[in-house]
C-alpha cells in the first residue's frame, strides 16, 4: 500500500470527480486502517471529507466512513468533529452486519468520554462496545476496546485489573496477526510496568513495540 499511493490517492480523486460515492467511500473506509498505522492521519481525514461530502446512495456505507472518520479526528485531536462523525456513524449503524461498526463508534465515544474524565461513563461504553465485538467475533476491535478498559482501570489505581485486560488483548492481537494493535498493547503494557517499577519487564515491552513500529511504518 505504501508502494501504490499515487494509484490510490488518484482512484479516490478519480471517484469524486465521477460522483461515484459507492466505489469512493469503499476505498477510503477501507484504506482507514492503513492511514492510521502509518500516521496519515490528515490524508485519511481529507480523504474521507471529501468522499462524505457526496450524497450517499448507501447510507451503510456512509456510517462505515463516518465511523472511520471520527476514529482518525481522534487522534488528529479534533473532538468536536469526532463526536459529530461518531454519532452519526452510530445512528446509521443499524443491520446486525454492522455491529463491528456499531462496536467501533461507541469505542470513540467512551474515548471521548474519558477525555471529558467522566471515567463511569467511558467504562459503560467501552464495556457495551467490548460485548457487541465479541459477540460479532470480532478480536481486532475487541482487543483495542480492552486495551482502553486497561487504561481506564490503571487511572482507578486497579493495575492488577489493568494487567489481566491487558493480557487477554495482547493474546487477541497476536492471534489476528494485528500489529498496530500489538504495538499499542505493548506500549500501555510498559507504562504499566513502569508505574510498577518493573523496568527490565518495561524495557522489553517497549522494545518489542519500537521493533513492530518500525516494521510497519509507524
């Protein structure tokens, strides 16, 4: 993907141009994963403004991107959008096929919640968001939704808590081959261990995750 840019950033503006909102938010949905491991996260987001900005004969489709949009306004740190975004990704989310998105809006709402240190109310919707993927058998979002109970567990002082939710992610993301996602356990598996003072235990988890962020282009 990283070779073919060009083909793909010309297909996308070749959509737009053409009005072809199926074949143009199918990409960009899909190439979401891509623009968030590799820290594209402006393209991604222009990208999927503009393939948004038609009007949507699928509004599946259309909840996938927004869903996808708001993820990456979360990093980029534009929480107000995001919350527009995730909201209606959400509201559009009704087939049983979309529960993995259903799962994936309400994993950026609780973020949004904790940012907002509404601590209960991040836990509820990162635990109704854990539910819906794995009953969809879903591990990817699954495991990135523990990680998050994790962080949300550490910030009560309940680090054994945070130990156990972070294990069983870990195990998922290997499991599904996720390396994005193993990087990130590992990272939140070090600071663990740092604030246990366990750096032998710290220094090999945030090297295992340097080695997987540079394997990836992260």
């Amino acid at each position: 993907l990283a070779a073919d840019q060009d083909n793909v950033r010309r297909a996308i503006a070749t959509g737009i141009v053409a009005r072809d909102d199926t074949v143009t938010l199918r990409l960009c949905t899909a190439m979401a994963t891509f623009w968030t491991s590799h820290g594209d996260w402006t393209e991604g987001c222009e990208q999927l403004r503009n393939a948004l900005d038609m009007p949507a004969s699928d509004l599946r489709l259309r909840g996938r991107a927004l869903v996808a949009l708001g993820n990456l306004l979360l990093l980029r740190g534009d929480l107000a959008e995001a919350e527009v975004r995730l909201s209606e990704g959400r509201r559009l989310a009704t087939d049983p096929d979309d529960a993995v998105v259903l799962a994936r809006a309400l994993a950026g709402e609780g973020y949004l919640e904790f940012r907002r240190s509404h601590l209960a109310e991040a836990q509820a919707v990162w635990q109704e968001a854990l539910e819906i993927a794995q009953h969809a058998g879903d591990e990817r979002v699954a495991a990135g939704v523990l990680r998050s109970l994790a962080i949300a567990a550490a910030s009560s002082g309940r680090q054994d808590r945070a130990g156990d939710l972070l294990d069983r992610a870990i195990d998922m993301a290997r499991r599904t081959g996720d390396d994005q996602q193993l990087r990130l356990l590992l990272g939140s598996a070090a600071e663990r261990h740092l604030w246990l003072g366990d750096y032998q235990a710290a220094e090999a988890a945030y090297g295992d995750a340097l080695a997987l962020a540079s394997a990836i282009g992260d």
